[in-house]
C-alpha cells in the first residue's frame, strides 16, 4: 500500500533545477520513496494532485503507463498531457517559482508503522531544507490571479467554466476549475485504457 502525502512550500529557493533534481533523486534512495514537485501556480487544490497519482499509479499497476517513472507518469496525469516534454514544460518547476506543490508517495510496510511516519517526516523535512522554503498548504489553493492562470493554460474557456460552476461565487468558480481539471485527468486515463 502506498502512502500519498500532498504539500506546500512558499517562499521557495531554486537556483539550479538540475541541481535540485539530483538531490530529489538522492532523497528518493535514501527514502525509498517517490517525489514530484510542481509550479503550484497551475495546482488546482490537493485534490488535483491526489487523483494524478492515483491514476498515476494504477497506470504503472496495469501496465498501460506512458513514463517509466511514477514522478513522471504523476506530471502526465496532472497536466492531462500525454508528452513529458509538454508537461513539464507546463507544470515543472522552475528557479522563478517561489510557491511549490509537492507529491511524496512511500510504500507502507506493514510491520513497523511508526517508522514509516518518521520517514515521511525526515522526507518533508529534507525538502523544507532543500528548497529553503516553509511548509504551506495554502499555495495548494486556488486564488483569483491562480484561477486565470489555470483557465489559460488548460485551456478552459469561460463557456466551459460557466457550464459547470452552479454559480458566479469565487468558490464556485474554484470548485468548477477543480472539476474540469479532474474530467482532463479522467479523460487521459480513458485514453491509456
């Protein structure tokens, strides 16, 4: 069974991506764990990044995955596309990012619980230092300024946003965005099938 864990960072310092790359790389080793960080200006809540590593991992279950990474295969389903380079292009991060969205999956052994937790401490606690940043769940949420940015780039049309947001609230808009993102995630899924 594995553990999804999905967090925040703000105030975030990256000089160097590849640098940070292989440092991710090395915590995943030591951690046996599994890492992917996103520019949380195009993260439409928790729940977006919970699916894509659910289907993510199902994918990788079936073998019917894309990448021959989960990392990779998570940024396919949470940018709903079906090439690497266009999803990282989208949702990477990148040394201006200063909010970043974090998945770290863990395989849960059975036999010592409490070790498993403490790992997960130890692997947020490595990525706190290593991007120098705070934990924060708010950049997980949806602004205004985040809201247009998400309806550019995944090209979500105000017809579409009207169509299903119930209402012309922030929080309904929010919660329409959300879904569309969703329904993108869904449909790539039915497309790997």
């Amino acid at each position: 069974m594995e553990k999804i864990t999905v967090t925040g960072f703000e105030n975030a310092k990256i000089e160097d991506v590849e640098t940070l790359l292989k440092e991710l790389q090395k915590i995943e080793k030591t951690h046996s764990t599994t890492i992917q960080l996103f520019n949380s200006n195009l993260i439409a809540t928790k729940q977006h990044l919970y699916i894509s590593a659910y289907h993510a991992l199902k994918a990788f279950k079936e073998k019917r995955n894309i990448a021959d990474k989960i990392n990779m295969e998570i940024m396919l389903y949470a940018s709903g596309q079906r090439q690497i380079g266009k999803a990282i292009s989208l949702l990477g991060v990148k040394p201006e990012n200063k909010q970043i969205a974090a998945i770290i999956i863990t395989k849960e052994k059975k036999e010592n619980n409490n070790n498993n937790s403490k790992d997960h401490k130890n692997v947020i606690k490595k990525l706190l230092q290593l991007l120098k940043a705070k934990e924060s769940q708010k950049v997980l949420e949806i602004t205004e300024k985040k809201r247009n940015i998400i309806l550019k780039k995944f090209n979500i049309t105000e017809k579409m946003l009207e169509a299903t947001a119930k209402e012309k609230t922030e929080k309904a808009l929010n919660k329409a965005i959300t879904e569309l993102i969703l329904e993108k995630i869904a449909l790539l899924a039915l497309e790997k099938a």
